[in-house]
C-alpha cells in the first residue's frame, strides 16, 4: 500500500485535531471538518448554482397546486423547527420542484434549502401525512448538522483538498473545495447512524407538527413498493435496514402523546419554480 507523504500525514492529523470533533443533537460524536456555518455558506452556494442549472435545463416545474401543498405542508414542520432550534431562524427556508417524473427522491441542505422531485408524487403517491415525515426526515439532516458531516466525508477522502485547505484557511470555516463538496454532499449517502438520528428527530418534528406518527411507517411501505416498479433514488441515498420501519413503528405511542390537537401555523417558506424565486 503507498504511504502519504509525512508532510501530508501531519497536516491531516493537525486538521483532525483542531476541528474533527463535533456532537449532534442526540449527542452522537460527528466527525466535523468543516463547520455548520461554513457548511450553510457553502451549502447556499451550491443550491444557486442547481437551481440556475435545472433552470436552464427548463427541469423546475410550475405547479401551483403542488407549489401551495409543499409550502403549507414544509411551513408547518420549520415552524416546529425553528422553535426547537432558534438558530434557523436566520436560515433561508426554501423548496425546489424538480421536474422529474422519474427520480423517487428529496433533500435539505444545511440552511434550509430543499428540493423535491416530482417522481416523489408520481411513483409513490405520498398523501399529506407521509409527505411530511419524509420532508420531516429531510429536515432534520439539516437541524443535525448532517451536511456538514458529510462535507466533511468528501473532503476526508480527498487528501489533496483537505491539504489545500489546511493551508488556505486555518481557521477551518473555508475549505478548497468546500462549494464543490457540498454539492456531492447531496448525493453522497448519509452513515446508518445520520439516518437513525433523522428518522428520530423527523419522527418528532412531523408529530409536532400536527401530522399523524404512524405515516412514518406507511411512507417506507410505499417507497419499498415505489422501488418495485424500478430504481429509487432515495432509497440509493437513505439506505433502509429491514427493521427500520419496526423500529419507527414501535416510536409512534409515544409520539401520539405529544402529538398536538390541530396542525401548528406554517412558517414561511419559498417555493421555488423559477430561478427568479431564489432569495
């Protein structure tokens, strides 16, 4: 096997370090090279970049009916959020409806910036409730800090890029290639422990929410059934043990006592079908 560079294996060891330890809000120890505020800058960055690309490529759709359900249904799980996480506040709330039929799938950055496929309505038939935990799941990568641990992946299995930006900016807020590892961080897929850290703050915050514990089940029932029908992107990205649903199935008790009377105030999101939408 060929050996780094001494030089090389020193500066890893040094960025490691000084910024490699981070904890999520479960208290899971998150291996942190770049910070959730470098990782919303960059994040930002990226999103701009994909929805002056899909339109471009005339791939965001206008629809309006599905443009209000999306705002009413992600507006009433960031409520939630930014009460249990006042930082997000300041976040830049938005939805990107992605014109295509055939992609099952959906994702947030740190930020707040989402995006949704129209796959997702089209192959799964997701009602309102199953709807919202999906997009709840999504959310709480981002409140988990999620992205920046994946960012911090990407750059970990570059030697080259972490190098680059250990000697760019020690301060570990702006690394080379930062922008470029955001974007992959959308596809790169999150660890067994980010996903079960998602699916129990998710759980939560679309129960909190005002929609129903049990759809959490019934949405993997109908993407493992979307899948039957062919690929499933979001399955590709949010790998599924067999006892997952079991084990989101065995939560909803005790999400049925917290779970409020009537559906909290949606928070105001943007929707974005246009490149003009972007704040």
């Amino acid at each position: 096997m060929r050996r780094l560079p001494v030089p090389l294996i020193i500066c890893l060891a040094t960025l490691l370090l000084a910024y490699g330890c981070a904890s999520s809000p479960t208290g899971r120890t998150q291996l942190m090279l770049v910070s959730p505020e470098a990782a919303v800058v960059e994040s930002r960055k990226a999103y701009v970049s994909t929805v002056e690309q899909l339109d471009a490529e005339d791939k965001l759709l206008d629809d309006p009916v599905l443009a209000d359900r999306l705002q009413v249904i992600t507006g009433r799980l960031v409520a939630v959020a930014v009460e249990e996480y006042p930082h997000t506040r300041d976040w830049d709330w938005s939805v990107a409806l992605i014109d295509e039929a055939r992609t099952v799938n959906a994702w947030c950055m740190a930020g707040g910036r989402m995006a949704v496929y129209s796959g997702l309505f089209e192959k799964a038939g997701l009602d309102d409730d199953e709807l919202a935990h999906i997009m709840g799941h999504e959310i709480s990568h981002a409140l988990a800090n999620h992205t920046a641990e994946r960012m911090s992946v990407v750059l970990a299995s570059s030697a080259g890029v972490i190098a680059a930006g250990a000697a760019a900016d020690r301060t570990g807020l702006v690394l080379a290639g930062a922008e470029v590892a955001a974007k992959l961080a959308i596809e790169f897929p999150n660890s067994r422990q980010a996903e079960t850290e998602a699916d129990r703050i998710g759980i939560e915050l679309a129960t909190r929410a005002g929609y129903d514990p049990a759809a959490a089940v019934t949405l993997w029932i109908k993407m493992e059934d979307a899948a039957g029908a062919g690929p499933v992107e979001f399955l590709s990205t949010h790998p599924a043990p067999g006892n997952r649903r079991d084990k989101l199935g065995a939560m909803v008790p005790k999400m049925r006592r917290i779970q409020p009377a009537e559906h909290v105030a949606p928070y105001p999101v943007t929707i974005i079908r246009h490149e003009s939408d972007l704040t």
